[in-house]
C-alpha cells in the first residue's frame, strides 16, 4: 500500500535509481531528472517560495530562478538523501513540518506529490497551506493512491479560489509538459480518467 511507509521505506533503503525512480516514473526509461516548467504564470520575482515534498531537489534549479530564498520540505530521510543527492542547494532543507508552518511563503510549489499523501492528512497540509501563504502552485495527478481526487479535497476545504485548471501530461519529445486541455476548476477535477492538471491557487483567508 503506498503511503508514509512506503516513502520512508524507500527514502531510507532504496538505491539512487531506484529512489529517483520512484519520484519520477519512467526516469528508468529515460525521462530525466529534471524540474517541469510550469505552464501556467507564476508570479516572479518571489522572495520566498517552499518546495513541498521536496525530494532529492528535483525542482530546485526552477524554483531558485524564480525566488530569493528557497526552503524544501520532506520527510526526514528524504531530505537527509537531499543533501547529498540534489544538485543544488538551496537555503534551507527541513523535516520538522510543525516549524514549518509556521513560516510565511510567498507560493507553495507542491508539484507531484499531494496524489501519493493519505486524503486526511493531505486535506490538513492542505488548510496549512492556506495559512501560510497566499498562494500554492499544484501539479498533481486529479486521482489520489488512496482513491479521492485531490482537487475534491481542495474543493471540500473551500480555503482558496482556484484558477483556471491545465490539463498536461508528460512530453517525450521536450520533456516538459504538454497542455492538452484548458477549463475551470470544476471542470478539470471531473474530467473522466483522470490525468494531470497543473492549478493555482489563492487562499481566501
């Protein structure tokens, strides 16, 4: 069953390729490492952005570009595998969620990771996040491992207004994110099959 387990098992265990496989299917096959460019606007320059979930800093040379400061959060032995694994370093790397959230960001960068977190305690990162700062980036699969779809668990909140929604998937010529569809919010998270979307949010507290 995936979950907490699994990723601090697999955090705590697995081989480099294993462990980036594990972040990035197909990286195996021959998908790189490296961070999707997000297709939607974000605003830039930032002063202070958290990478959420950040793993081995696969995002960090996107998010540096678009923020002074940059902090990455994952569970402990995700970010002890981070300093020695990320190819760039970026202000701080942290395990202890609770001082955390108690900072203020200027943007979430939450890319690929809410789909693979328990739908309780996503729904609860999810209402910190609305606390600590006035928007999050999310690209996310719209089904969760668990079954709800995550952007159910952010409506269900009802903490942010939500953006236009981004239907994409992977690339395999760019590597990058390919846009296959544009709608509201409401329509994107009813989309039959599934598939990834890339949405931001503002928090209306």
């Amino acid at each position: 069953m995936p979950g907490l387990n699994e990723w601090l098992s697999m955090a705590q265990s697995a081989d480099v390729s294993d462990l980036r496989e594990h972040i990035l299917s197909g990286h195996k096959d021959g998908k790189p490492f490296t961070p999707y460019v997000p297709t939607i606007d974000l605003p830039a320059p930032l002063d202070r952005v958290l990478d959420f979930g950040c793993g081995l800093g696969r995002n960090f040379p996107y998010v540096k570009g678009i923020a002074r400061h940059v902090t990455g959060f994952d569970l402990p032995p995700m970010i002890e595998r981070c300093r020695s694994l990320a190819t760039e370093s970026v202000d701080v790397l942290q395990d202890d969620w609770q001082q955390v959230r108690a900072s203020r960001f200027d943007l979430i960068f939450a890319s690929l990771v809410l789909q693979h977190i328990e739908p309780d305690i996503c729904s609860s990162y999810l209402a910190d996040f609305a606390q600590m700062a006035p928007r999050v980036y999310l690209l996310t699969r719209l089904d969760n491992d668990f079954g709800p779809n995550v952007l159910d668990l952010v409506a269900r909140l009802g903490l942010f207004q939500a953006g236009d929604c981004i239907h994409v998937d992977h690339d395999p010529v760019t590597n990058q994110l390919r846009v296959l569809g544009r709608g509201s919010f409401d329509d994107v998270r009813q989309l039959a099959g599934g598939g990834h979307c890339e949405v931001l949010l503002r928090s209306i507290l």
